[in-house]
C-alpha cells in the first residue's frame, strides 16, 4: 500500500499546485502509516519533490507525452498507481488535473472526490470534506471504494515542507495508439503573464471603471504585484475583456492568496466564485455595495483616484523590501 | 448528427444555499431550479448545430419527476425529444454510467454536457461518460467545429487556449463560450408550447451502484467585519496587507 500523488510540470517545472498535492499525500501518507510516491511526466529534476514529503518517484520520460494530453496520461497514471501499489491518489485542481481525474477513476474504478480542502477522515471508513456551491458550502463525502482519488483545491491545504528522499526510477507505461485520438494543433498561451489559476495575488475590474480604455489601472496595479488581471460577468458579457478574465460562478474559480475588486460591487455567483481566496480587498465608491460584507478590508472612494495612488504606493513599498 | 446534450438541474446562481434533515440534505425550500448554466450553453452549441447542419437534439437527466420542468425548458429551447431516467442522482460515476447506457443505446454521436454543475462542482460525469463510453473528450471547451466525424475543438487551459483536432463519437465537457451569453435562447410562448407535445420519455435506472456517498453540508464559518480604511491612508492598507494578512 501507498500513495500516489500525479504531480504536473510545465516545460518540466513542477507546478506549486503540484507541491500542494504533495504536501496533501504525505499528510494521507503519515495517517495511513505509508509512503508516498510521486508519478512524474518529462521532468528536469525529480529532487524538489523531496522537499515536500515524497520517498519515490516513478518518473516517466516519453517524447510522445511532451504536450498534455488527458487520456495518455491517465493511462500512464493508472499503471503507476499499479506499480506503486497505491490505494489513494492525490493532484491537484488544474484545468489538466481535472481534465484526466474522472478518466483516470473509470479505469482504476476509483471513487472520485474533487475540490477537496482538508486531509480524509479515516477512523470511520473514509471521507473527506469537499468544497460544493461554488464555495457556498462544504459537503462531507464518504469514499466507498477500494481505490481513491483525491482532488486537492487549490490554496486549501497549502504548502508543507517535509524532507525525503525523492528516489527517482524511471517508468515507461504501456501506452496503447487509441491513447493518442486527439491531437493538439496549437497552443495560445501568454508566456509572460501570470495565469488566474496560478496567482497569488488577482487583481479584478468591474462596470465600475466605465470603460475598457480604463483598464491600464487594472494593469499598472496588477503589474507591481505580480497579479493576474481578472473582471466581473458584466465586464466580459459586454465584451470589455476576454471570458477568460471572467471570475466567478459561471466564470474561473479565484483561490488567491490575495483578490483586490475593483467597482465590482459583489452580486452572489461573483463573491462565491473568488471567496476560497484568502484575503479581499474591495475599493468601491459605493458603501453600500455587497463586496464589503464580504470583504476583510475596504476602502470607499473613487477607483479613479485611489487606484493610481495605491499602485504609486506599492511601487515605493516594492522597492523598500525587495 | 445525433446530439445528446446533457442537462443537470440545479438551484438558480442567486439562490440561498440551506441545508435540513440535520444537515444531511439541500433545503429547496424556495428554490427555483434551472438547466445548470455550464449546460445551456451546449444546449445552445447543438441548436446551432440542428439549425446549420440538420443535427437531431435530444437531451437527458438523471433525476426525480421534480426535474422535469427543467427538461420541458430544454424542449422549449429547441430540442427533440428528452429523456429522463428516474432515480435520484447519487454521486458522479452512478450519473455518468446511466448517461453512458442512454448514449449507448441511442447511438449518438456526440455528447455535450456541462465541464460541472453548479451544486456540487463535481467535475467528473462528462470525463466518465467518455471513458465508460471508449468515446473521444474535450472538457473545459470553449469551442466546437464538426465536420463530417471529425471535430476540432478548443480547450481553456491554465491561461491560455488549445485547439484540438479529434474524431466522433465526441463527448464535450463545456462551458461558456461555447456561444455568447447573449446568444442564449430564451423560450417563446411558441416553444413553450410545442415543448407540451414533444416526448419525454422515462426510463429506469440499469443500477443503483455509486463510488461516494453524501454524508452531511456545513456552511462556511461568518467572516470576521471589514476594516474600512480611509481612501487617504493607503499606507494603513499596505501596512495591514504586509503585516497583518501577510500577503505582500
């Protein structure tokens, strides 16, 4: 028996997200008395792994599984929880993560959890505590089967270090050719931006700012923080910015360390969908808009002037600490 | 082309979410139901489809006689014929495997539903509808061209996008962008009422068996009160960001 954590890289850099999920198995691991091991695609270097709890790492480095692709990689996952012996498995909650779970637990015939945010109860069979309604609720949800998969939130759990091993063996799954039916014809992704799912920090319009020739408030913000940039349903229905930026509960889930709103005055799919963020920060001119209840600071004035001022603010603040 | 388009029913955006029995169930006490949102815009995607390209729509649930207003809205939007298989949803594989037996035997071609419904964001029924099925997937998909049996897709990814090129029988785990908001189809009182004739046709559940179980809800603990710093202060603001907070 172990536990197998599915640990996502980007040209060959391991995700923070993957960390998490890392960090989460040792902590299933050190509750079920085992070890655990970490199933890795084309990686550069398997040791950081070590920092965060993992003994094994089942490496696989294949040409044909350079790009992601869900049902591939499901199939090599299954093979490793084989080979390791694992009754749990642990990833993350990317877009990926949640692209080849449910693939995954059809062929390990494995109960699947996802959104998950604390380590699995196992005194009384095995149940673990899920995020539901878009963050409105929490559901506590019993795992009946032998095998288990566990979808890490992420943000939830967080990063815990633990020093192992990480003893790399390399691993070649057998991969069958109806593996590979669908092909990626091209990838549009910015390179230097940071990405919503990734941020620490999101910095987010609404119809506040009037227009989208006013976004370069948003942008200078988000630029001396290192954030993403992000906006409400209205501000992309009205084609302002992209559906990419959109968050919320039709939108992108936001699990950021920091969301600062800006004229986003908090209808409800919006505030559950950016609530698992740890700590918001709302600038509106209206006190009565329902961001502040859910807010932890706030400041009422006029985007228009406190924006500009606060991003001067955190440029000389930036430069005092770097 | 035959359409499948998968509808889940699920509490409207705005609604209070309670719990009763001690917790152990959703409250739908003065809840107004809806096609889950990620859903309609699939529904919508395979209108577009019967229109331009003379697909045959039918849609499906899993769910209690309580979700059939939601089916007849489907019916009203546009589609053929519905399908609902009559047991309480347990958990996402037991709602995927009885979507997969209705794909099955109504051998369609493609399969869309929604990448997650709004309740329990579970996530998974679309990717193992498709794995039961041996069917090619594409979650999380923002758009769908089909050409004879071959599809090109596009995927959201982590800050970006993917185009995919793949073959039928196709299963979509969609969202929004799929089409527009504002392309949405908002049934007229001539749907609505051609809905009242079209089939809605029962069937039982092939098993009962399920992967998890529901045991209890919580909702989240009350948050703390905002502090309201003054638009003339953003030092305080920085300060409570760095030293309090700890996030800068």
């Amino acid at each position: 028996m172990s536990i197998l954590v599915y640990t996502e890289t980007e040209n060959g850099k391991f995700k923070k997200a993957s960390f998490e999920a890392a960090s989460y198995a040792k902590g299933v691991a050190e509750k079920m008395g085992t070890d655990v091991t970490a199933v890795a695609f084309n990686a550069e270097d398997t040791k950081a792994l070590g920092d965060y709890g993992v003994a094994k790492v089942l490496h696989i480095q294949n040409d044909k599984l350079k790009t992601f692709n869900a049902e591939a990689y499901a199939d090599a996952i299954a093979q490793a929880a084989q080979e390791a012996s694992a009754d749990v498995v642990v990833l993350g909650q990317t877009a990926n993560d949640k692209y080849l779970a449910p693939l995954l637990a059809v062929q390990l015939q494995a109960g699947y959890a996802s959104n998950v945010v604390e380590l699995p109860g196992i005194e009384n069979g095995f149940t673990v505590k899920r995020s539901v309604f878009t963050n409105k609720a929490f559901n506590h949800t019993a795992i009946t089967t032998d095998k288990k998969i566990i979808g890490v939130s992420k943000n939830a759990y967080g990063l815990k270090e633990n020093s192992a091993a990480a003893e790399e063996t390399s691993f070649s799954p057998n991969l069958k050719e109806e593996d590979f039916n669908i092909e990626v014809a091209s990838v549009d992704k910015a390179t230097d931006k940071v990405t919503i799912a990734d941020a620490e920090v999101v910095v987010s319009g609404g119809r506040g700012l009037k227009g989208p020739e006013n976004w370069n408030l948003i942008e200078d913000l988000a630029d001396v923080l290192g954030a993403a940039t992000a906006c409400s349903k209205p501000v992309s229905d009205m084609g302002w910015r992209p559906h990419s930026e959109h968050v919320g509960q039709t939108g992108k889930p936001v699990a950021s360390n920091l969301y600062i709103a800006i004229g986003i005055s908090g209808a409800i799919q919006h505030l559950a969908g950016v609530s698992a963020s740890k700590t918001k920060v709302v600038i509106n001119n209206d006190p009565e808009a329902p961001f502040f209840k859910a807010a932890d600071y706030g400041i009422v004035g006029d985007a228009f002037e406190v924006v500009p001022k606060l991003t001067e603010k955190l440029k000389e603040f930036k430069a005092n600490n770097a | 082309m035959k359409i499948l388009v998968c509808i889940s029913h699920v509490p409207d955006t705005t609604s209070k979410i309670n719990f009763t029995d001690n917790n152990s169930a959703f409250d739908t006490n003065g809840v107004q139901f809806v096609i889950n949102p990620n859903d309609e815009f699939g529904l919508t995607r395979a209108m577009w489809f019967k229109e331009k390209q003379g697909a045959s729509v039918d849609v499906v649930n899993v769910g209690g006689p309580e979700t059939e207003p939601t089916l007849r809205k489907a019916l009203a939007i546009g589609a053929d014929n519905a399908i609902r298989v009559n047991t309480p949803a347990l958990d996402g594989y037991q709602v995927a495997k009885e979507l997969a037996k209705v794909a099955q035997d109504g051998s369609y071609d493609l399969i869309i539903a929604g990448r997650e419904s709004i309740d329990y964001n579970g996530g998974m029924v679309p990717g193992m509808m498709a794995q039961i099925l041996k069917a090619n997937f594409v979650n999380t998909c923002v758009s769908l061209e089909v050409e004879g049996k071959q599809a090109t897709a596009i995927r959201e990814i982590d800050g970006g996008k993917e185009t995919l090129k793949t073959s039928l029988p196709l299963v979509i785990g969609g969202q929004k962008g799929l089409v527009e908001e504002s392309d949405l189809k908002i049934p007229n009182m001539r749907g609505i009422m051609m809905a009242r004739k079209k089939p809605l046709n029962v069937v039982e559940p092939s098993s009962t068996e399920s992967f998890t179980q529901t045991k209890s809800f919580e909702k989240p603990a009350p948050k703390g009160e905002v502090k309201i710093i003054e638009e003339d202060n953003l030092d305080q603001l920085i300060d409570l960001l760095h030293n309090e907070a700890k996030v800068i």
